[in-house]
C-alpha cells in the first residue's frame, strides 16, 4: 500500500461529525499532532449545544503530515485528540451511562504539493505520439539496411521515485493510394528509469542488437508513420514535487555503414508544362530553329551507391506508366545512369567511377513541344550494394552537363 513519510497537502481537507448527547453545551477542542505547520500541530475549536450534532470542516490546505512520534518514519495512523468543556449550568444536571459524545472522521481527496514516501504501483497511460515529419519515404519503394543506426531515448526524470517503462515504437509505410499500410515494424521495449536523485537522465541505446525487431528492421522499411505509446509505472519509495515529471528526447545517429539488398525505387508526381512555362516564341524557337541537339552528361561518382534515372515527358499523363514509345514527337524516355565508386575491402570507395550518357534530342523529339500542355514524371533507382558500404564526408558525386546545338540562322533578320 501507499505509505508516507512526510507530505505537503496542496488541496483536502478533513470533515468531523460531532454528536453532542450530553445534556450540557461543550467547547470542543481538536487537535492533529500529525497535521503541523511549522512544527505546531493543527487545532480546530467548535461549539455544539447540547443534544445536537455539528460538523467541523478542518481544510488542510499548506500543512504537512509528518510522524509526531517518530519523525522521519512511515506514517502508519493519523492521530487525532479531541476534548469537550462543558458549559456551567444553574443547577444540577443528571448524566447517565447513555449520553455520549460519538466523532465520525472523513477525508476530501487530498492533492499533494510533495511527497516523501512508498507508493504503491500507479500505472500512466502514455498518450500516443505520432511523428508525422516522415512523409519524405512515401514515394520510395523498398529499403535501406542501416546496420550502424543508433537511437538514442534519454528520459530526463524530475521524480524522486523509479519509473518503469513499457514503451511500443511502431513504424508504417504507407503510400497515398494505400488505405493499409504496405509494412509495418512493431518495436516492444521495457526499461527501468533510475530515480532523480540517482540519476537525473537515464540513457536508453537502441540499435541493431538491443530488441527483437530492432529499430534497424523499422527503418529498414522507410516509415512514413511512426508513432508510440505505452504505459509508465510509478512504484517504490521515493519523493516527488508538483510540476515534477518525466520528458524522453529522442536523437538519431547517422549510420556509417549501410547496405542495400533490394533496390530503392522513388517516384515523382506528375507535373505539367503549359502555356504559362514555355511561351509562343519560345515554342517556335525550339520546335523550328533548332535542328539537332544532345546533351552529354559526365558523372563522376564518388559515392558507393549507384544511381539509375529515368525521366518520362509525354502529351498524354496516360502513357508515362509505360515503356512503349510510338511517337518520338509525343512521348519522351530519357535515362541515365551513375556507376557506384569502386568499392575497397575497408568498404570505403576508393576510385570513383566516371560514367557518361549522351541524350539524344533530334528534330523529331523537339516536336513535342508543338502540344503543350506536357505532362512528366520521374523514378529514381538506388541500386542494391555488394555488401556492406561505408561513406565518408570527403565522399561526393560530381556532375558535369555539356549540350550540343545545330540550329538554324534566318540572315533575312
């Protein structure tokens, strides 16, 4: 059960029902030698005529329980002593065996300012949270396998009593045509958070080998979703202040190493070219002056992640879900690509990889912008690594576009 050393009652109080079957008038006198103020114990006084019942509200509001007779130890029964002083009478008065004075104790609910003392278990629910800033992995498809990621939960504890944590960290991917989620990972933790006067914060590492799932497998699904709740169970001996309480703050490390075993495919929205981006004479300008063109792309690539990339333009949002091409003059496929860095046994790239692509846009293609409004679309590929990969922050993808024009020159202007 509860059991308290000493206290401080920030709201409460006590309500003495009092029968008076003296057939006299009394003085009474209350007085709680466990209830102090200052070191002086609480006194109530009241007047109760004769052959009536009164009640004393004592508000306690401010003053401390505490153990008169043994300070300092659990306070196992509140004392209380109450005397009546009867009023003179005139004459004699006749006291039989059956006239009493009868007191009944109740207590309000009482609030605590403080609290020293052993709690039973009280069990917290925790409010869910939600991250929502996740939002950046709904248009990725695969995963990322971050063996090296680490999350740090400190929880900074103000109460003088031992927590007990039961947390649940759930992560879902779900994309914005999806009523279900595509996956989901489920982390269940338990920890002990030390008291304050132990230790303030209390540190909890979570990595590739501290849970079944671990927070490696949930990020390894990119989330879109995460959210967590749980119960904290206060129990044990301790104190604690109003306004005191738990905080968790949570950090992320950025992992070193990664590996990738399945591809990791992004694609856009579709966006659209109207009238408003590419004028009349801008129109005219591409579809008829220019003659040939190709743009060369020279990518040097210093990362250990190669990269494929694929831009689909068409004058039928339709059509950009497919590979098939009829009409150069109304749909476009442009691709590149991006070799990973040669990769050492250290898993750091040593030699980065120079790739180049040549796009070709002939005279046909640029007749795609005689229809507008175009629409596009685009699908980034990560493709998967041989292994384990590393990546320095000297590491870095370098590239270089050179364009090629043959166009027309009209000397009559």
């Amino acid at each position: 059960g509860n059991q308290v050393r000493r206290a401080t009652i920030r709201k409460g109080g006590l309500h003495f029902n009092i029968n008076n079957q003296l057939p006299v008038n009394a003085h009474i006198r209350l007085e709680l030698p466990d209830i102090q103020h200052n070191g002086e114990a609480k006194i109530v006084t009241g007047y109760i005529p004769g052959g009536q019942a009164e009640q004393l509200d004592v508000d306690l509001t401010g003053w401390e329980l505490v153990n008169h007779q043994n300070p300092g130890e659990f306070l196992d029964t509140l004392f209380y002593n109450l005397s009546a002083t009867t009023d003179s009478t005139e004459g004699f008065v006749s006291i039989s065996s059956g006239d009493f004075v009868a007191v009944d104790v109740h207590f309000d609910s009482l609030y605590f300012q403080s609290l020293t003392g052993k709690i039973a278990p009280v069990e917290v629910d925790i409010p869910a949270t939600e991250v929502n800033n996740l939002d950046f992995f709904k248009d990725f498809e695969g995963g990322i396998r971050l063996d090296d990621l680490v999350m740090t939960l400190t929880v900074q504890n103000q109460v003088d009593f031992p927590v007990d944590l039961d947390l649940k960290i759930a992560g879902y991917h779900q994309a914005d045509d999806q009523s279900q989620p595509r996956d989901s990972v489920v982390i269940h933790l338990q920890r002990e958070v030390q008291p304050s006067s132990v230790s303030p914060q209390t540190q909890i590492i979570l990595d590739a080998n501290s849970t079944t799932p671990s927070i490696v497998d949930l990020i390894e699904i990119l989330p879109t979703q995460l959210i967590v709740t749980g119960t904290a169970t206060v129990q044990g001996e301790g104190s604690v202040q109003l306004g005191e309480g738990v905080r968790v703050l949570y950090s992320v490390e950025s992992p070193l190493s990664l590996e990738l075993k399945n591809p990791i495919i992004r694609e856009s929205g579709i966006d659209t070219l109207t009238k408003d981006d590419i004028d009349s004479s801008a129109q005219q300008r591409i579809t008829e002056d220019i003659r040939e063109a190709y743009v060369e792309f020279i990518i040097k690539n210093g990362l250990p992640l190669g990269t494929q990339i694929k831009f689909y333009m068409a004058t039928d949002s339709t059509r950009l879900y497919d590979e098939q091409i009829a009409d150069s003059s109304t749909k476009w496929i442009l691709e590149a690509a991006a070799n990973a860095g040669t990769v050492g046994s250290d898993g750091y790239v040593h030699t980065p990889q120079e790739t180049r692509t040549r796009i070709n846009l002939s005279h046909d293609k640029l007749q795609i912008f005689n229809h507008l409004p175009l629409y596009t679309r685009q699908v980034v590929t990560i493709l998967p690594t041989n292994g384990t990969v590393r990546v320095r922050q000297s590491d870095k993808i370098k590239v270089d576009a050179v364009v090629h024009v043959k166009y027309r020159v009209d000397l009559d202007q």
